[in-house]
C-alpha cells in the first residue's frame, strides 16, 4: 500500500517513505538493470477529484475537475514527492519508463510529458492502469462521484487510450529490448467467467527500449 508511510505535513508531506523514494530513484539510475517498472497502487497521471490522490485536483459545481479551488488537507508535499519521482523515471538511460497502476478501477494508458514546470518530453513516463477483474456496477468513480478517471490538470497527458470503466487486466511480457502489454476487457453480468481464459486483448502496446 502507498499510503502506509502518508505524511501531512503540508510542503514536506509523503505518500512513500523518504527511505523508500531514495531506494527507487538509486534503482532507477543503476545501468546495469534493464528493465524497471514502478507499480504504486496509487496511479499517476489521472486524477477522480479524490482527496488521497497526488493531485490537488477536486470537483467543482459543474462536476469537472478543477485546481481553482483548494482541495481540503491535500498535502503539497505529495505532489513534490510524485515529480520526484516522475522525473526519475523520465530520465532513466535506455530504458522504457513505465508505470503501472489500479486503484482508479480502470484501463487506461497515457503519456505523462509534463507535470507542472518540470517537462518529460524527451522521455514521456507511460502510465498504464491495468485493470479491475472483480469492480461491481457501485465501485466505479463515476457512479458515486459522478466523474471516471480524468487527466490532472496539473500535468500534459497524451490519451493513447482514455480510462475505460469495464472490468479486465493488463498481461505484460518482457523481452531484454522491449515490453509488450496486451489489454483485455470483460464485464460483469454479460460475460461468463469461463470466458475470461479464452479472451483476446483488444489493445496492444509494444515499446522499444531506446537505443
């Protein structure tokens, strides 16, 4: 769990333990690893206007997101740590900075290429939101805040697929130059679970490791 370690302490608040980001940032700048892929159970890049999110974002009167207004004790300091750590993956060497999350009860996959000030051009973090298999009709964001899964506004995020609120999961294969992930979709109540061992993705990604 990502909040285990949470912090409120405004500026220098954490969702994960100051031990622990050290620990990634040093795994994630090693060379000699060729492959690492962060999987925080609270996912980066959307934002449901939830207050334990890294996002100041919350919902307006009019039902969208917002960042016009303060999100009650939302901590500043969650968002410090998120671009720490977004940075880190952005400028990892030769290796394909991808990031896999649930949670938002959702599939989805972004490029995440700017989050505030800080630009990740150069290198977009992929975040992907794998995909809930057990998620009943009153677990979606959507049917008890009104909102599914939207892009921060505090970040740029190119929408390759936008948040879809259906059951599935994401399968990820590794190859030492590329990583293959492969979507799949079901739905409660018109699918069997039979069904679920013979699906096809109805998605699929295949990324390079950069020369």
């Amino acid at each position: 769990m990502i909040r285990r370690s949470t912090t409120l302490a405004g500026p220098s608040a954490v969702f994960v333990d100051l031990d622990v980001e050290d620990w990634l940032k040093l795994r994630m700048a090693e060379r000699e690893i060729i492959h690492v892929v962060n999987v925080p159970s609270n996912p980066p890049g959307w934002s449901a206007g939830k207050w334990g999110e890294w996002y100041p974002d919350i919902l307006d009167t009019d039902g969208k997101l917002t960042i016009d207004k303060p999100k009650p004790y939302w901590q500043a300091g969650w968002l410090a740590q998120h671009d720490r750590l977004i940075t880190a993956m952005s400028s990892m060497t030769g290796r394909i900075p991808l990031v896999i999350s649930g949670d938002l009860h959702a599939i989805g996959e972004g490029r995440i290429i700017r989050s505030g000030n800080i630009s990740l051009e150069k290198n977009p973090v992929l975040a992907v939101l794998a995909g809930p298999i057990g998620t009943g009709d009153i677990g979606w964001p959507s049917a008890f805040r009104g909102i599914g899964p939207m892009p921060s506004r505090v970040l740029d995020v190119q929408e390759a697929l936008k948040p879809i609120e259906e059951n599935g999961f994401t399968l990820v294969d590794f190859t030492r130059d590329s990583i293959t992930l492969r979507y799949f979709r079901w739905k409660f109540g018109r699918d069997t679970v039979e069904s679920i061992a013979t699906l096809e993705p109805f998605r699929t990604t295949e990324l390079k490791r950069p020369g």
